[in-house]
C-alpha cells in the first residue's frame, strides 16, 4: 500500500511540505501493516503549462516532453492514498502546483486515478485556506478519488506552521483515517 505526499510549494522545506511530511509520520507510525510511504517536493521542479491541445485524449498520455511532470505523474498512478497539499497564493493555490494538476488532464479521460483515497492540506499566512482547499478537494472529487479529510493550517514564513497546534492535531486526526482505510483494504486481501 503506498502513500504519496506531495508538497506543490516551491519553498523546499515551507509550511506545506512540513504539514504532508507530518501526515506521511504519523502513517508510517503505524507498524503493523505493510504501508510505504513517499514525499515529493515540486519547488525547483519544472512543470511546463497545459497547452489545451487536447491530443490527451487520443494519446491518452500528456504529449509535453523534457520536464519533470511525467515521473512524479507516475508515482501518483502507482500509489493507494494521495496527500497533495498547496501553500494559499491569492485564495487559491499556487500556480506551479496548479500547472501539475492541470497536465492530469491526460488521466481525467479514462479516469485513470478513479479508487484512489486522498487528503488535502493548505498553509495561509491569515486567509484564504478554505478556498484552497476546496480547489484542491475538487481536483480530486473530479478525478474520483475518495475523500478522507483536509488539513488547513496557519503560517507565513518557513516553520510558523510548528506553532499551529490545530493543524498538527488535525495531522495525526487525517492519518488516523488513511491508517482506518489500509487496515480495512489489508484485513480484505487477506480475507480472499
Ligand atoms: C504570491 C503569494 C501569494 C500569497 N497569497 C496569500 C493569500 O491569499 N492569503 C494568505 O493568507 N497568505 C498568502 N500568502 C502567504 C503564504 O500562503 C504563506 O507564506 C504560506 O505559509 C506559504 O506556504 P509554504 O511555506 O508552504 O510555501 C501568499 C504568499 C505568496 C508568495
């Protein structure tokens, strides 16, 4: 069972990236069941935009070549839970992760991520959050994954996130669920 965080910040080591990583912890604090887990920062990353040239859905891949996309495009379609987290730019999410969700086009047409589970995590420095936050739940209502819940958290430079014990409790709260999910799919594997 895999569990992939992504963090859409190009801030390395930002709020965000804490928050995704925090989750990815308390996951991996549950030892009894066969869970991997991975991390994947898009900061330095290139991404190039979606053109509309809407060749995915006869190529059933995205055509654009000679970036980063395709290989982190890859670990999505290999994992069970999906954690994709954004810092808030204007109310909304930050463009660089926006041109990653955008080139998922390519998946949408045969529902290529439909089954998977995932969260959802936001860091604003004051407000804006629930926007984000419903931007990314729609991203992933739309390419049907089920939904296990959201983190929103407070924070403006690098680090502020550590002070926002309501995030962080929220962390291992959102975990508990993905933890819940494996344990069920695990006791049904072994029940067939
Ligand atoms: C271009 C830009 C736009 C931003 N827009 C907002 C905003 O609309 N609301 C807000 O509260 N914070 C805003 N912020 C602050 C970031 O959301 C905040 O610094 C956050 O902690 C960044 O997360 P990160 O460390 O994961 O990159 C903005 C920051 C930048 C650089």
């Amino acid at each position: 069972m895999k569990v992939l965080g992504i963090s859409g910040s190009n801030r390395k080591d930002g709020n965000t990236a804490f928050l995704v990583k925090r989750i990815l912890e308390h996951v991996d604090e549950e030892e009894c069941y066969e869970i991997e887990t991975e991390f994947v920062s898009l900061a330095g990353k290139t991404i190039k935009p979606c053109t509309g040239c809407e060749l995915c859905k006869e190529k059933k891949t995205c055509v654009i070549q000679n970036d980063d996309w395709g290989d982190i495009a890859e670990r999505i379609l290999d994992c069970d839970v999906l954690i994709l987290g954004s810092p808030t730019y204007y109310y909304d999410v930050c463009g660089h992760l926006k041109n990653f969700m955008d080139r998922t086009y390519s998946f949408y047409h045969d529902r290529k991520l439909a089954g998977r589970s995932a969260i959802v995590v936001s860091v604003c420095a004051d407000r804006g959050c629930e926007r984000t936050l419903e931007t990314l739940e729609a991203f992933v209502n739309t390419h049907e994954f089920s939904y296990l819940g959201f983190v929103g958290g407070r924070g403006y430079l690098p680090g502020d996130i550590l002070r926002d014990e309501r995030a962080l409790a929220k962390c291992k709260k959102v975990a508990g669920n993905v933890i819940k999910l494996l344990r069920k799919n695990s006791e049904y594997i072994k029940s067939l």
